[in-house]
C-alpha cells in the first residue's frame, strides 16, 4: 500500500486440497514436533478439525515451523491458568480461527491475519519502542480456535506481514458488518488523527445475518442503565425529547447529550452502545406504549474493515492486498524480517 510494498511471500497460490490421509500424516508429526516444545500449548493444536483440513502443509513446515525456530517476537499471555509465551504466529493461528468468521474466504482471512499481526506490533512498539521483543496480553480464550486448512494458510502465507503508517506499525480496526458504510477517523478520532480511517461503501453488509436489530426496554430500564453508568439521577418527567444525538455521515452515532439535569451530559456512542447492550452504534431511539425501541443497522463500531464486506470482495475476486487498500488508503504493508 501506497508506494512501497513488501511481498517476498504475497504471491503464492493456494494449493487444491489433496490427500486428507497424507496431511494427517504430515500433520501430526508437525503437532509431535509441537508438542515437545514447552511454549506451545497443546490444547490450540488439539482442536484442529481434521475434517476440514486438506492440502499441503509447505507453507506451515517453511514458515511457523521456522518462526518456532528463531522468531523475535513473542506474546506472553496471562491467565488465571498462569503464565505462558510463545511466538506471535502460533498465537495468531488461535487468535485469527477466534476473531473472524473461519469459514470466510481466504483472502478475507489473509486480511486479517494482517489485522491481528498488526495491532500487536503496533501494542509492542506502543510499549518499547521496538518491533521485537514480547508483547504481554490477558486473553483467557486463548487455546479456544478451531483450526481448518485456510486458517493455517491465512497465517503461513502472510507470515511477519504488517500494515505501517510513517514507518511503524499502524493502528488498525476491524468489526464485523457495516450498516452499509465505514466512519471517517475525522469525524471519530478528530481532524488529522489517522487519517487512513476513510468511509468506504460496504454495499452488500445489508446481506449479513442480523444486518438489522431491534431491541426494546422498559422506560425505567433505559433510566436505569444512563443513572448507573453516568452517576447521575433523572428527574420523573425526562423523555426522549431530553435526549439529542450527534451522528457523524455515515449514520454512526458519535454521542448523546442528555439535558435532563443542570449541566448537560455527554456520552459517546460507543458507551451507549454497551450500557444498552446494542450490537453496533448506529442506532436511533424510539419510545412506543413507554417501552423504548432500538433500531440497529450493523454489528461492531464501524472503525476500519467491516469483515462482511472483505468476505465479500474476496468472492469477488479480489486479494487481500486490495482488500484492505479499500479499507486503509494511505497504509503500507511491510514484511518483517
């Protein structure tokens, strides 16, 4: 993206699955191999769907098998289970199956991978200043992923490859379905901050299941959740007509002023979103029989790749690369090395 573009393994093509004996064979002497290594936990390995696995494993014996080798950067995760480090693409294998649909596309997935790869280095060079070294995360679902050939490939076959923005690791989103459109990072984060958060048109998102949502509350329920979250106490008269939301141009809500109190307060849409229990901020309120309506369009905050619609672009035809170049104008992608 943008000017320079480092793809020493972009361009490999994905196998025909072949023998599924054959790669079960291959396969658990790369778990064997696994195993033994005391960083590994067995149980990311142990969910592998056999059944759905197929194909080759060349891109996993020449890229992870060697990362497990001499990777130089490693995710030390934090559970009430203890302590446990391993390197960054066995962590992603389980992180990417977890994060996405796994049944998507390759090229979506591939998208992906970049995704993850990326806020990680970007939490790494966050912390230190550097791109090596270890990054410390609490994920307890780690070991939870469901593997299938296209994860395996997704990580492989991108291995070390990252988004950058003024030559360090970018800061990135992604979520699950647009309500037909990204958000401007102008109009969420401020004029000139990450200006590669550009709104794009996501024209299918509307096929997603659970495109649409509604849901409905009590009055006192919708009260409730604004005093518990907000620390403050609403009179008996206050109505929908107390309440104005500020929307940004793609529908997304950007806050709610509630005005039932001496001085104005101000919640963000994404807190309104959590304390309402609603699957994406572009929302509208309606009140009907003192019951309170939420129209939902979308699922997630709306920042960055919408999944439904890289998964969509892939049937299309397109690659990962061009995936998110629509998302991310302006970013490049840098293969570690």
């Amino acid at each position: 993206m943008g000017q320079r573009v480092y793809e020493s393994i972009l361009n490999q093509k994905r196998t025909v699955p072949g023998n599924n004996r054959l790669f079960a064979k291959i396969l658990g002497t790369v778990l064997l191999f696994l195993f033994l290594l005391p960083y590994i936990i067995t149980s990311l390995f142990g969910n592998v769907n056999h059944s759905t696995i197929g194909g080759t494993l060349n891109l996993l014996l020449n890229g992870l098998e060697k990362d497990l080798a001499d990777s130089s950067i490693y995710i030390e995760n934090t559970t009430t289970a203890g302590r446990e480090r391993l390197p960054l693409e066995i962590y992603l294998l389980d992180k990417l199956s977890r994060s996405i649909n796994p049944d998507y596309q390759l090229e979506a997935l591939k998208a992906q991978a970049i995704l993850l790869r990326t806020a990680l280095m970007e939490e790494l060079w966050e912390n230190s200043g550097n791109i090596r070294g270890t990054v410390r995360i609490n994920d307890h679902e780690y070991g939870q992923g469901l593997l299938n050939e296209d994860i395996v490939i997704a990580i492989a076959s991108t291995r070390g490859v990252f988004l950058t923005y003024d030559d360090k690791p970018a800061k990135v989103a992604y979520f699950a379905v647009s309500n037909g459109r990204t958000r401007d990072g102008s109009e969420a984060f401020g004029q000139g901050v990450l200006p590669y958060f550009k709104a794009v048109d996501c024209n299918r998102d509307f096929l997603a299941e659970n495109f649409t949502s509604q849901k409905t509350m009590t009055k006192n329920e919708f009260t409730a959740a604004i005093e518990s979250h907000a620390l403050i106490s609403l009179t008996n008269d206050f109505s929908l007509d107390d309440i104005s939301i500020n929307r940004d141009l793609s529908g997304y809500v950007i806050d709610v002023t509630i005005n039932n109190q001496t001085e104005a307060v101000v919640l963000s849409g994404e807190e309104c979103r959590q304390i309402w229990g609603l699957s994406s901020s572009s929302f509208s309120i309606d009140e009907n029989r003192n019951r309170i309506v939420f129209s939902v369009r979308g699922i997630g905050h709306g920042l960055g790749m919408s999944q439904f619609a890289a998964n969509e672009m892939a049937k299309n035809g397109n690659d990962y690369i061009s995936i998110l170049e629509y998302f991310f104008s302006g970013l490049m992608l840098t293969k570690f090395e």
